[in-house]
C-alpha cells in the first residue's frame, strides 16, 4: 500500500495552467501504476491520466494535448500538468496507484481498478 497525497490546485483564469503533484509514501513506488481522476460537484469521478510503471500513458479524449502525465520515480511522485485550462476543467483532482500488472493499458482508466487514493486538490478555472 502507498499513502497519497496531491498539491497543486488552485483557482485560475481560463487559459492558464497548473502542475499538480502527488507523493507517494510507503513502498515500491516504481512498481505502481499512477492515475489522475476527477470529480465535478454533482457528477460522477472520471478518467483524465494514466503512467504505467513502463512510462506508457494513456489519457482522456477530453484532455489530449493539454494534459501532460508525467512521474518522478526518484521523487516518489507523479505529476499532471494542466495546460490551457477551461471552466469545465473545475473539479478536485484525485491522484490513485494500483501495483502494476501485465495487463492492458486500458485498464487504468477504471476507478474501480485502484486501491489507492489520495484525497483530491480543487481545481478551479474562472471564464
């Protein structure tokens, strides 16, 4: 088990940009595969990143070629960077990790496949 916990969030201007963080604490951070979900108020938590202990990544539709995943092994920490940032973005941003197995990359885009979540960073973007 790892323990998680994200910074990052804020409240920022259409357009602008964010880097969240993750820590991991506990064991064997290299061995796990990392995820980035979130939340809006009154809707259910979805799907925006995922970085296989291989470095692979996987994202949402909704956010290619504005969010970038990226992972620090040496840090014990995964990192989203958020770029071009638009009000529908506004959510708390949970980060997971789940021992990665030989399995498909897709796979990670479940919130049912993690056992591990920190406990989320507000995201607010103004228009």
């Amino acid at each position: 088990q790892v323990q998680l916990v994200e910074s990052g969030g804020g409240l920022v201007q259409a357009g602008g940009s964010l880097r969240l963080s993750c820590v991991a604490s506990g064991r064997a951070f290299s061995n796990y595969a990392m995820g980035w979900f979130r939340q809006a108020p009154g809707k259910e938590r979805e799907f925006v990143a995922t970085i296989r202990r291989s470095g692979t990544t996987y994202y949402a539709d909704s956010v290619k070629g504005r969010f970038t995943i990226s992972r620090d092994n040496g840090k014990n920490t995964v990192y989203l960077q958020i770029n071009s940032l638009k009000p529908e973005d506004t959510a708390v941003y949970y980060c997971a990790g789940k021992i990665d197995t030989n399995t498909a990359t897709l796979v990670y885009k479940y919130v049912s496949v993690y056992d591990n979540w920190g406990q989320g960073t507000q995201v607010t973007v103004s228009s």
